[in-house]
C-alpha cells in the first residue's frame, strides 16, 4: 500500500514525535509498503514564533496537493495540526477522500503554558480540525478518556515502541559527575517543566540532554547543573546509560517516548501521576509516581536496573507499526 503522511514534525527537528514517525516508516516499509513522509523540508519555511528551531511551511497547500497527485497514495495520514496537516486536511476533504489523524501533543496545555490562553478555545479547534477524521489515533488511554471529555470522537489506540538495542545499559565510568546522576532528556522549553526538576533538593548531581527555548536562562540559573546539549543516536543513548536516574517532570506530555529509552538504558523513572507517566509507569515497579518529585526520585534510586531493562523489552516497533497501518483508511 502507497501510504502518504503529512507531518509539520520531520528531520532536522528531533523530538518524540519525529522519532516515532521515523521508526514507523522505516517499519512500514520493511514490511513491504511504499511510505512517504511530507515534511517542511520540501516547502518554503519560517520560523515558529517562540521556537526558531521549528520550521512551518508557507502556503503548502497547491504544491502538497501536486506532491499528492505524482505519488498517488492509497491512504493518507495527517500527523500533526500545523501548516502542513491543515493543508492535508483540506485536500481530503476537497477531493473527498478518507483519512486518518493523530494526537501527538497537549497542544492546548502547550499554549497555555505559553500564552495563558484557556485550554477550552484550543480543545474547541482541535474538535475541529480532528472532527472528520476516520480515525484520532492516541498513545495511551488516559489521553483516549481526556479527549472523549472534550467531545472528540473516534480515537483509535497507537502505542509506541523503544529501540532496545540501541538503548541499552551500557559504561558509567566515562562521566565525571557526583553520583547518583539525575538525568532529563528533552526539550528545554517551559511546558515540559523542567525548572521544577532543576529546583528539586537531590543528593549527587543533574544532567540535562536537549536544546530549547529555555536553555540560556536555566544554564544562568541553576550553573551546578551539568547542560550536555543535544545529542543523538549512540551518543544520546551513552548519556542515558551513563545516568542513575531519569527524572520526568512534565505534566503535559501525551505518552513521553523518553521514559522508555531511559528504562530500556536501565534507568528507573521518577515522574508526577499525570497522563504519560501514569499510562507507561502506572503501578508497575520500575519508576515511582508522586506530586513530591524529589520523594519519587529518592524512591526510585533503590530500583534494579535489570527489572528497568525487562520491562522495556516489552515494547515494540514493529507492533506499532502494525497497530498504526491497522488504523489507516485505505481509499485506493
């Protein structure tokens, strides 16, 4: 099947959403589909206010359609609610032609965070823009129940998977840090709270992997802390296993890829009970859940990190992959 997919979240960006669009594709296509991702890097760009490192195509829509048109796809994806899955959106319905979505971000609790707009006028938008989706396809049942409080509709369930041969545990003694090291990985952005983590009274010593919008001012604020930069593939997952702990503190994630690299590195997880944390963490025994992070976090050091490791063994790529092709609406 020839599967068309819309995602304003593409390389070079690096976050969780890319990294599972990544890996899907590459799965998809290893189990024998013809795949193409449309991301900004085919279009005119500009700068997301705010977050200059995030490119937004201008006016895609003409040439997404002339994209669409040469690669005649079966099915058609619209991963994300930017320039580009507007542009999708509209040519589906314009030819009218099925397609799926997905709810990658809390995007309304994003933009509270940032602009202290209630989350009911950006809830209100995203009904909108999902309504006539075939098929919302969410990460964990705690966003599924959020979204039908809102009075979305038709969501279809879509885990996520670690690569565990690539995060695995691996030499400590590399890093010269005063044990035990407290690690974030992610955007250093205030709606992943990671000033709360920054704050929190830990024995040992706090790493931070990531670049973002708040990079300078934290690096001036907390200078003990050790600020590593983003790193990727083997060096990303030699900084996690480096780590003794990997601390979560955000409260607006959808389901937080980067807990299953840390535990897959053999790292346990301290986070708040929140959607994200609860779904993967929940009531198992490789991390601790409490609005006392600093409680969770001096918990969560006496855990194996064996049992981490076994517990991430569990999650698959490739069963994400065919989860997500089980959600798609082929029209040709």
């Amino acid at each position: 099947m020839r599967i068309a997919i819309a995602t304003d979240a593409w390389f070079p960006q690096v976050n969780g959403v890319v990294r599972t669009m990544n890996r899907v594709v590459e799965e998809l296509r290893a189990l024998g589909h013809e795949v193409e991702p449309f991301g900004p890097e085919r279009f005119l760009t500009v700068a997301c206010p705010t977050y200059p490192e995030i490119r937004l195509a201008i006016a895609p829509g003409r040439k997404l359609g002339e994209l669409f048109e040469r690669f005649r796809p079966q099915a058609i994806h619209v991963s994300t609610e930017g320039p580009l899955g507007l542009a999708a959106r509209r040519y589906c319905l314009s030819l009218r032609r099925p397609f799926t979505t997905a709810y990658h971000t809390r995007f309304p609790e994003y933009v509270e965070a940032r602009t202290k707009l209630p989350v009911r006028h950006a809830y209100r938008w995203l009904r909108r823009f999902h309504g006539p989706s075939r098929g919302i396809m969410v990460a964990t049942d705690s966003i599924r129940r959020e979204l039908e409080q809102w009075g979305f509709a038709n969501i279809r369930p879509w885990s996520r998977g670690v690569d565990t041969d690539l995060f695995r545990p691996r030499d400590k003694s590399w890093l010269d840090l005063k044990r035990p090291v407290h690690l974030y990985v992610g955007r250093v952005a205030v709606e992943k709270n990671v000033a709360a983590f920054l704050a929190l009274d830990l024995p040992g010593s706090k790493m931070v992997v990531g670049n973002g919008p708040m990079l300078p001012e934290l690096k001036q604020r907390y200078p003990a802390v050790h600020f590593a930069g983003a790193r990727h593939g083997e060096d990303l997952a030699r900084h996690y296993a480096a780590a003794d702990l990997f601390v979560f503190p955000s409260r607006t994630d959808t389901f937080g890829l980067v807990m299953l690299e840390a535990l897959a590195s053999g790292l346990p997880v301290a986070a708040c009970p929140v959607p994200g944390p609860l779904d993967v963490i929940g009531n198992t025994d490789v991390g601790v859940l409490s609005e006392d992070l600093a409680a969770a976090a001096r918990a969560a050091l006496a855990i194996p990190p064996e049992r981490c490791r076994d517990f991430a063994l569990r999650f698959s790529w490739r069963r994400t992959a065919e989860q997500f092709l089980g959600n798609l609406a082929p029209f040709g």
